[in-house]
C-alpha cells in the first residue's frame, strides 16, 4: 500500500515538474488620475522555464468590465529570469479600475483605483456689487488631479437666484491652466445672481465652480396693457405702454409676437403700437413679448396674452398607407377641417358619404372633424373605384379608393365530391389540374362567379377505393384539399358510359364496338320483324271476323228451324272454321 502512495506522488510531482509556470507582478502604487492621463505601468513576468514566444496582452478594466485594450507585445522569458514590461498608457476609462495582464495563459491584476472627470481650481471675482455697465472680471486657475495645467475651454454663466435661468453666458479659453475673464453688465434685469464656471478639457474631464451671489441693482418700471383679448387671424393688436418713472428718457421697446419682431423708439412715458397678426396666425393663446430699455441699460421684460380665433379655411380627406385594398380589408377613412394655420378646427361636424362603383349610395355617416370612420369592405365586394364625398363648415370634398379585383378559389372534398368556392370577387374562367396522391389526373374547366361553389366528380379517376391526398393546382398555386376518401358507387351502366367518354384502354374500345355492332343488328332486322308481327295480326283479326259471321249464319239457321244444332253439328262448324282459317 505504501508503495503505491509512493509511486503515486513520484507521478504528481513529475507531472507537475513539466508544467510551466509564469508570474505576472504589478510594480506600480496606483494613484487617482483623470481621465486622458497617462499612467506608468511597470512590472515583470517570470517562468519556471523558457517561453519562445507569447503575447503579452494588458487591459484596462472598469466596473468589472474590459474598457481598454492595449497593444499586445510578444515577449520571450527564459527560465526563472525576470522579463521587465514598462507601458505609458493614456486612461479613457471611468469609476473604480484596475489593470489586467495575460500572458501564457496567466492573469494577473493589479490593485484598484479611481478615474474621474473631476477637475480642480481656484477662481476669484473682482467684486461682488455691480451696477449695469460695469465690468465683471473672473481670474484664476485649473489643474488636474496630479496639479497637472489644463488647455481647454471655459462657459460663464450669469444665473438669476432661486430660479437657476440663464440670462448672461459666454465662453473662454482655458490655457496652461490659467484664466481670466470680462464682461460687461448690460441689458440685465436687477436682482441677485450667482455667477457659475464650467471648465472642460478635450478628454470629458469638467467641473462647475460656484462662485458666489452678485448683486446688479437700478431697475425699469412700466406698465403694458393689449386693447382686446380676442383677434381674428390678420387681425392688429393695440399695444399700450406707460412709462413709470422719469419721463424724459429715450426708451426702446422691442416687441416679439411668434416669429414677428419690432424695435421702436419713442420719448416720455407713453408709447402705443399696432402689430398686425399674420393670416395663417395659429389658433389659442398667443404672447406678445415686450422688452423695454433706457439710455443706461436698465431694463423691463414683461409679456401679454392674447387668443386667436380658428377660422375654417380646407376640408380634406385622407385614407391610410394605401388608396388600394382588397375584399375584407379596413379602410380608415379620414375627414379633417383645417383652419388658416392648416391646423385641425376642431368644432366642425361632417357628412361622410360612400358611393360605390356606380356612384349609388352605399354609406352616410356623420363624423366630428379629425376623426375617422372605419370601413369593412364585405368579402365579394365588387372592385372597382369607390368615392368618398365629405361636407363640413361650408366645404365640400371628394376623393376615391380602388377594390382591387382579387381571383382565389378555396377547396374541400364532401359528399363523395370536389367543391370548388370561388372567394374572390370577379368571375373566374379558366382551368384546374386536379392531383391524387401527387399524380396529376385530370384538368377540369373552372366557370364560376364571386361566392359561387361548383361540384365536379373524381370517381371515374380512382382504379380503388381508399382515402388518397388531394390537391389542385390552380393558376401555378398549390390548393392543398387534404385526405378525401374516394369510392367509386357508380352503376355498372354508368361506369361503361364514365368509362367510354372517358376513354382509355382496350376493353373500353371492345364495349364501345360491342355496341354499335348490336345497334347495327338492331336496325336491321327490326323492320322485317314487324312485317311479319304485322301480318300476324291482321290475319288474327280476318279469322275473328270469319268466326263471328259464320256463328251469326249458323244460329239464323238454327232459329228458323226451331230446334237447337246437336254436338255433331257443333264439332262441324267447328272443323270448318278451323279450316278456313288455315287457309
């Protein structure tokens, strides 16, 4: 027993002697980088033996997953020496990461660290106060985790507190890490503002600086008002503007309405304006915008809202993808009022009707404006152009779908019969070819019209009776029919009559000769036969006639002598009657 252990761990250790075992070792301390920085990757692969030739394969994984993959090298170690690797690798990945090394078939992975866009800086404002015109000026600098300089660009923005909207923005260049930046306070509504700056660099790398409130006073008061609240489309807006402060000042206003836009100028405090609405002006709620300023740049921002009434302008009728169908599709049947903006005037009410193909009322229907009407076309309905009229707000529509003609026919074998159904919705004239167990036996003529069956018999066909696979071909289309069960119950005469119109081998050739050979004889002697029954009747009658006066003679005679004829007599007349009539 002990034996066998031994050999046994000789076999193990032999075995595991010849594998060849590499190490992969990181060097590297890995620090925090950004992304796009570049990072040193140091290390060295041993082997318990030489390896000629394999591929060293490293990897940048993030989140668990592989995010780079860097150029593979191939790299020969000999046995228990040190093979040094050294890459300078640029990171485009992001979150907790590490890096992977593969090399014959050993993995290896180092230690985690953080990539991040995030961006560090110190920036600083000249003042806090300001009045419009003034000059906001921002310096300061951006760097990199590793207080490495950013080249990249800047965005200014000028957000008003509490509502976080953007009234002032503008960009800047961030080079060797510095910046400095001005602007001008103009044309900026009083109040409180926070001035915000965003950095970015090239590889995604950013922040948002927040530095601070600033506080930009001097404000214009004004009131507006608009003369009515309704307009038709084309219609003029009265605009009234009351200045309310000192009336001495030049103003402009700057009034928006849609895409239309205006600058006036006018001195003192009041100021009224007509703008003129456009004819294709949408329905519902519109805004004038006004913006007024001084000479200073203080500033007043205000709008009013006014409504435009629809006006029905198009009726229009509208189908779904297509304008042709086939029995038993849908048709969506739209009917749209547009009004002057070609937009859906929703209050009108149409009469939708369906004429068909010979212009004889199929449909009437009433729909509201924008809705649709679904129409089924029945299953054999005729083809042909079918029209749709539409009347609404004074408007008045046609349009047309086409019923395209369809030719199907559909098949099933019952009462010992063929049924053919025509399901399509023209009149088919043509042929069918009619296949048992995929022989082709037969064709058949195919008269028939929309929902029309016709019955056509396969029995003369079969030579047994047994259930066989049946089919039609009709029209290069395969009509599989199914299993049919086909006996042939036919009388013997009508077998020999199925089987001489049918034709086809030589006993049908025998029977059908056999025939004309009896109606031959038939013919022939037939009227001799009749002479001769002829003959045979009138001589029956003339004996019946002879018999009848020769009784009558005989009992006259009888009478005059009073006495009745004895058996003698009897048996006489008799013989001579019999006599006359052989002659």
């Amino acid at each position: 027993m002990k034996k066998r252990f031994i050999l046994l761990y000789l076999i193990i250790f032999i075995f595991s002697a010849s594998l060849v075992n590499s190490t992969i070792v990181f060097n590297n301390d890995f620090k925090n980088y950004n992304i796009g920085s570049v990072a040193e990757v140091d290390g060295y692969i041993e082997s318990n033996q030489d390896v000629r030739r394999s591929t060293f394969w490293l990897y940048l994984e993030c989140q668990n997953s592989i995010y780079q993959r860097f150029l593979p090298e191939t790299i020969e170690v000999r046995a228990n020496i040190r093979q040094i690797f050294s890459k300078d690798v640029t990171l485009l990945g992001k979150g907790q990461c590490n890096f992977k090394a593969t090399f014959n078939g050993e993995t290896q992975t180092s230690q985690k660290f953080d990539i991040t866009d995030s961006l560090k800086g110190n920036m600083f404002l000249n003042k806090k106060s300001f009045k419009l015109g003034e000059v906001l000026q921002i310096d300061g600098d951006v760097l990199y985790l590793d207080n490495s300089k950013v080249n990249g660009v800047g965005i200014f923005s000028l957000l008003q507190k509490d509502s976080s909207e953007i009234y002032l923005a503008d960009t800047f260049n961030v080079e060797d890490g510095s910046l400095l930046f001005e602007s001008s306070l103009e044309n900026l509504p009083p109040g409180s503002y926070d001035v915000i700056v965003e950095s970015y660099d090239s590889y995604g790398n950013e922040n948002r600086f927040n530095l601070g409130a600033i506080d930009i006073s001097d404000k214009l008061s004004a009131s507006t008002s608009i003369e009515e609240n309704d307009y038709l489309p084309g219609g003029s807006i009265g605009i009234n503007i009351k200045i309310n402060e000192n009336p001495t000042r030049q103003y402009t206003v700057n009034l928006e309405m849609d895409d239309q836009a205006t600058e006036q100028n006018f001195d003192g405090s009041d100021f009224s304006y007509l703008m003129k609405t456009k004819e294709n002006a949408k329905s519902g709620q519109h805004s004038v915008n006004i913006k007024i300023t001084d000479d200073y740049g203080n500033y007043y921002e205000g709008s009013m809202d006014f409504n435009i009434v629809p006006v029905p302008k198009n009726l229009e009728i509208g189908f779904d993808a297509q304008k042709e169908y086939l029995p038993e599709d849908k048709v969506d049947i739209s009917a749209t009022i547009y009004d002057q903006a070609d937009d859906l005037y929703e209050e009108g009410v149409i009469n939708l009707k369906i004429l068909d193909t010979k212009k004889n009322e199929k449909i009437s229907t009433q729909i509201n404006s924008g809705d649709y009407y679904n129409l089924e076309l029945e299953k054999y309905i005729a083809p042909g152009s079918y029209t749709v009229t539409a009347d609404g707000s004074n408007f008045h529509k046609e349009a047309t779908f086409n019923v395209k003609e369809l030719v199907k026919i559909d098949a099933y074998y019952e009462g010992n019969r063929l049924k053919i159904i025509n399901e399509g919705n023209v009149e088919i004239r043509d042929s069918f070819l009619v296949y048992l167990d995929n022989n082709a036996i037969t064709n058949f003529n195919l008269d028939i019209k929309p929902k029309e069956s016709k019955t056509y018999d396969l029995r003369q066909f079969i030579k047994e009776n047994k259930v066989y696979d049946l089919k039609i071909r009709f029209r290069d289309q395969d009509i599989n029919v199914g299993q049919a069960l086909i006996t042939d119950d036919r009388s013997f005469s009508t077998k020999i009559t199925g089987a001489v119109i049918g034709g086809g081998d030589f006993v049908i050739y025998a029977l059908l000769l056999l025939i004309v050979v009896l109606i031959i004889l038939f013919l022939f002697y037939r009227p001799k036969r009749m002479k001769i029954e002829r003959e045979r009747k009138d001589g029956y009658k003339e004996g019946q006639q002879k018999l009848r006066i020769s009784r009558d003679e005989k009992i006259a005679r009888a009478g005059k002598k009073g006495k009745e004829m004895n058996k003698d007599e009897v048996r006489d007349f008799r013989e001579s009657i019999m006599k006359r009539m052989k002659e």
